[in-house]
C-alpha cells in the first residue's frame, strides 16, 4: 500500500512538469509552471513546486506568452478573454515598410565650353580675373621700386591683358638701375664780396705805380670740403626695424653725439623724398622720422615698403 501511494505522487509530479510552461515577462523575467486562473485583472499560476504566484497583470506578458496563454488555457471562458489581447497584439504588429528606390538623377553639366575662356561665362570668373589682373600692376610697382625701373613703362606694360604677366618678370630679372651720384659744385664767392676785392686791387695797383690787378688781388678763401654721402638702396640693403637700428643708432639719440652733430638722414620714398636729423621712433613696419617744415618740427611716418634709398649727408650739402 505504501508503495502504491509513492508511486502516484511520483505519478502526478510527472503530469504537473509536463504541463508547465515558462512564460516571458516585459521585465526580462520568465514564469514557469501551469495556468491555474485567469481573470479580467491577470493570470494566477501554479508553481513548480506547487505553491501559487501572485496575480500577473495582462501588461506584463509578452506577445508570445499570450499567445502560449491561449493554447495552455482549456475552458472557453478563458479563451474569450485571451482572444482579444491576441487579435490586438496581432493588429499593433508593426508592418514592414515597403522601400522604394528611386533612380539617380546625375547632376546637369554646364553648357558652355571648358577652358580659361570659361572663366568670363560667371560673376566669380570676372572676380578672379580682376584680382588677378590688380596683383599684376601691384607686382610691377614693386618691382620698379626694387630695381629702380621707370614707373610708366613697367606698368604700362603690365596693364596689357594677358601679356601684362610678362612685364613685372622681365623687369624683376634685371639688374638694378642705380643713380650716378652728381659731384657737388664749390660755392660760388658772393658777388658784391668779389667787386670789392676787385676795386681794392686797382686803387693799390694805381697807387704802386701800375702793378697788375690780378697779381695783387688776394686769392678767394677756399670752401670748406664736406664729408661724401653715404648711400643705402634698396636691393642691395633690407630697409627694417634691424637694419635702422644697426646702421642709424646715432639718430635715435635726442642729443646727437659730436660726430653726427651736422649729419642728417635723406630718405627718398614713393611719396616724395624726407630730411630730418631724428629718428624719433620706430616699429616693425615704419620709421617715423623728425623733419623741419617751415621753421616747425614734424614726425614723418615713412613704411619700410616705400623707402627706395636712405642717405646720410652734411647738412650743408643738400
């Protein structure tokens, strides 16, 4: 009897394993066991280990465990409530969506014709010409101050469209023109100083009985000899701030020492040519030079960019 009775516990547990199912939850959890209850609130079931567990509401299961739902659940009442939970599942099931693929379109090409000669069919051809062609007088003015070529003929040339590119390069490979330096002229005696000389010669040649004038005459006094320029030009020397303060550091002084006391800076530029006796300062792009204009001292901003030649005179020699 005893044996009988284990064998149809060991019997039922066998029947209860091979209808429980493991259903998925929406937390990531499964429920295993068999479907006790069903209600409009949830699903009750039975464990495996033959307790019960709580009520599952409807929201928690998954799709696929509704649908397992509906092929465990035996009586009819229970399949009328899982029906319409498994029509809507059924219904909010997302449709593939149907891909159309539309041809390629390539992109229009111009009409016009390829080439440089393109470049005058668009505004921004025009604009690219124009800077072109303004760099090109731009490149012959700088080359004229470099090698001291004349203005008009280096330009003119280059205003030439298209073969205006020429001029600025054959100019620049050139030589540098450099100015003769003139020789200064002795000053000339003052004139009423010579008719003097001159008269006091005859009344003492009257006197000593007919002696020639231009034996007694005294002879005029000699000029004082001036120190010889000293020239810097552009293309044989850099004209920057390191260039002026190396070359020109007796200038920067307010009181100028006792050898430049008469000398003064001449600076020739693309604006007219400066004489001052004073650097009064100095930047990376300029030198500002202390000239006298009409009795009243002035600073003169002078770019390194325009300076053609500085020189250092006496100021009596200008």
């Amino acid at each position: 009897m005893r044996r009988f009775i284990i064998t149809l516990l060991v019997w039922l547990a066998l029947i209860g394993a091979a209808h429980a199912g493991t259903f998925p939850l929406t937390d990531g959890t499964s429920i295993v066991g068999t479907l006790d209850s069903i209600t409009d609130k949830g699903v009750v079931f039975t464990l495996e280990n033959g307790d019960f567990s709580p009520r599952i509401e409807w929201d928690k299961f998954k799709p696929e465990a509704l649908t397992e739902l509906m092929a465990e659940a035996k009586r009819d009442n229970d399949r009328a409530k899982l029906e319409p939970l498994v029509e809507s599942i059924a219904q909010d099931a997302p449709k593939p969506k149907e891909v159309s693929v539309k041809p390629i379109e390539p992109p229009l090409r111009p009409k016009q014709g390829s080439g440089i000669f393109a470049l005058f069919g668009s505004p921004v051809g025009w604009f690219m010409m124009i800077v072109l062609y303004g760099a090109n007088l731009f490149a012959a003015y700088e080359v004229c101050i470099y090698r001291h070529q004349p203005v008009g003929t280096v330009c003119g040339l280059a205003a030439i469209p298209f073969l205006g590119v020429l001029s600025p390069i054959i100019y620049g490979a050139m030589p540098t023109q450099y100015r003769p330096i003139e020789p200064e002229a002795a000053p000339a005696a003052p004139v009423e100083e010579t008719a003097v000389l001159a008269e006091t010669a005859r009344s003492e040649s009257a006197a000593a009985g007919g002696t020639t004038p231009a034996a007694s005459a005294p002879a005029a006094p000699a000029a004082p000899k001036l120190p010889e320029p000293i020239i810097f030009s552009r293309g044989e020397f850099s004209f920057n701030r390191r260039f002026f303060e190396t070359k020109f550091a007796g200038f920067f002084r307010v009181i100028p020492a006792e050898a430049d006391k008469n000398m003064v800076l001449k600076i020739k530029a693309s604006r007219g040519e400066f004489v001052g006796a004073r650097i009064s300062r100095i930047t990376p792009n300029e030198v500002y030079l202390q000239v006298v204009n009409n009795g009243a001292s002035a600073e003169e901003m002078i770019p390194f960019a325009e300076i053609a030649e500085v020189q250092i005179r006496h100021k009596d020699s200008l």
